[in-house]
C-alpha cells in the first residue's frame, strides 16, 4: 500500500513537472528585464538638457525624478493633474513620467492617450484587487503599477483617466517587416541597440526600440518607436484579426470596432505598441489577467500561438490610431 502511495506521488510529481515543462514562457522580448546590477545608484550631474523646438530645459538629476515628469512640450496638452504632473512621495509616481505627458507611453508601459475614462479606471482598480497582474512577475513596470494603484485615491486616478483620455491618439510606432534587426540588450525596461552596432536574424520576435534612444531617454514625447517584425506578419496577422482563421479566434473589429478603434467602454488596439499587445495575449491567456472582460477574451485567445500573437500585433501597431 505505501509503495502504491509512493508511486501516485511520483506520478504526480512528474505530471506536474511535464506540464510546467510544456506550457510556454513568457517571451524575453515581450517582458524585457533589466540585468540585475550591484552599482550604486549614480549621483546625477547638474548638466542642462534641451531639445529642439521646445524652450525647457531639465537636468539630468530633473530627468531621473520619478515625482515629476519632464515635459518639453506644455502648450501640446491639457493641464496635467497633480497626480499625473508630480504623483506624491514616497509611493506615487507621476502617471505622465512613464506614460509621458501625451499619453502614447513606451513599450514596457501602456498607451493610454484615447482610452475610455472608465476603462482606465476598471484597469487601476484591476491592478488594484489583483486581477491584472503580468505573467513575468520581474517585470518592473507592471509591478510599479500594481504598487501605484493600490495606493492612489479614487479622485485622483478619475482626474488622472480623465485627462488621458482627452488627448489625441497619434501614430507612434513605426512597423517594418525584415528578416534581419539589430542586435538588442534590455535597458529601462525596453530593448535598445547594442554598441558597437551589429545585426542578426529576426527569428520568431518583435524588436521593438526607440527612433532615437538619445531624445527617448531625455523622455521626449514626440519621438516614438520602431518595432521590426518578421516577413509575413501584417498579410498573416490581418487574416487572424479580419476573418479568424477558422475558430481560431474571432474577427477583432467584433469587439474592438471598426478600424480596432474602440467602440464604447471597449478600448481602441489600432496604432499601439506590439510588444504591450503580445504581454496583454499572453497574460489573459495565461490567466494573469482575469477580470470579467478578459475572461470574456480568453476563448478568443485561448488557440493563439505565440506566431498568431506576433502576427496580430503586428498588424494591430500598423493601423492608423
């Protein structure tokens, strides 16, 4: 009987073990994470920084001030809520210092610019009772949010979606099919090209990177991104997302509307990044995310390869926001 009980616990235990050996991993490229580092944190340097076409001017000590967001272009925008402008020590970040003062964001965060108030709001408070949470949970933007709508009061994340969602959606995100990118490290929590300059094939991946990582780093809002994708990927992505594929999901425009601009409280996916439209796949897949709605999604993503995800965001970033 005891050598009966053993062998059922070591067929489970194997079982298990097949099981976590199957199921997929959140790709690297999708989740990029920081090398771990020793370093003390540097002492920043008083040196001014500006920017063409813009009168301001930050310090680089100004530029690493997670309380209060640089912005180089005032007179683009609304007037930024307290919360998004400064957000409060010692907890709250200022919401526009990663998503950026006009909203577009990069691609470890969100782009909010266009979004439904009250789906902004839904997404904090999901954050907020853990029913959004990232598959790769050493992802530190996605932690940072969690920890930042947990400690946010009602009426300034209503402040906050408010003025997100007044601001124009713009095209942001260059898509180029090729076979060949540069080669890439994770730093900031996106992918940027390695020094000196070399290359190497795509594979099955999106690398996605700033147009110019000198202006991104000085949290310019109006330099956006490339993202390189595989040959093939917008004609096999705009299959998925306009017929389904036969059962293997369902026409995207059926929820999103037409153009994925949105359509009510539903958000709009056109023109975002492909690397945030792979993690949120992933993490409804995965279970990560569980609200109501994405429970909802998760039959229409529950067949989707990580090739099929690839494909819809890529054909997803190449439409007009």
């Amino acid at each position: 009987m005891r050598h009966d009980i053993v062998l059922i616990f070591s067929l489970f235990a194997l079982v298990s073990i097949a099981a976590a050996q199957n199921s997929p991993q959140p790709p690297y490229w999708a989740y990029p994470l920081n090398p771990p580092s020793n370093a003390t944190p540097p002492a920043w340097d008083n040196s001014p920084h500006q920017l063409p076409g813009s009168d301001a001017t930050f310090t680089t000590a100004q530029l690493h001030d997670l309380y209060t967001a640089p912005d180089w272009h005032p007179a683009a925008h609304p007037a930024m809520p307290e919360l998004v402008a400064r957000g409060r020590k010692p907890d709250l970040y200022a919401c526009a210092y990663c998503h950026l003062p006009n909203g577009l964001g990069r691609p470890e965060n969100a782009s909010l610019a266009g979004l439904p108030t009250g789906y902004i709001i839904r997404q904090v408070d999901d954050f907020r009772t853990g029913l959004r949470k990232s598959s790769e949970p050493r992802h530190g933007p996605s932690a940072a949010m969690i920890g930042v709508a947990t400690k946010a009061p009602d009426k300034e994340v209503e402040a906050a979606a408010n003025y997100f969602s007044r601001l124009e959606r713009k095209p942001w995100i260059r898509v180029v099919e090729t076979s060949t990118v540069p080669k890439t490290h994770v730093a900031g929590w996106m992918l940027v090209a390695d020094t000196p300059a070399a290359t190497e094939p795509i594979g099955q991946r999106i690398i996605e990177m700033p147009e110019n990582l000198e202006r991104t780093e000085l949290r310019d809002d109006t330099s956006g991104f490339v993202a390189y994708v595989p040959e093939g990927s917008l004609k096999r992505g705009k299959h998925l997302a306009v017929t389904g594929d036969n059962g293997r999901t369902v026409p995207c425009a059926k929820c999103h509307g037409p153009g994925l601009r949105g359509t009510g409280n539903v958000p709009p996916i056109s023109g975002r990044s492909p690397s945030y439209i792979v993690r949120q796949l992933f993490d409804i897949q995965s279970g990560a995310r569980h609200s109501a709605a994405s429970q909802q999604m998760r039959p229409q993503v529950g067949k989707l390869t990580i090739d099929d995800m690839i494909a819809l965001a890529a054909y997803v970033a190449s439409l007009r926001p």
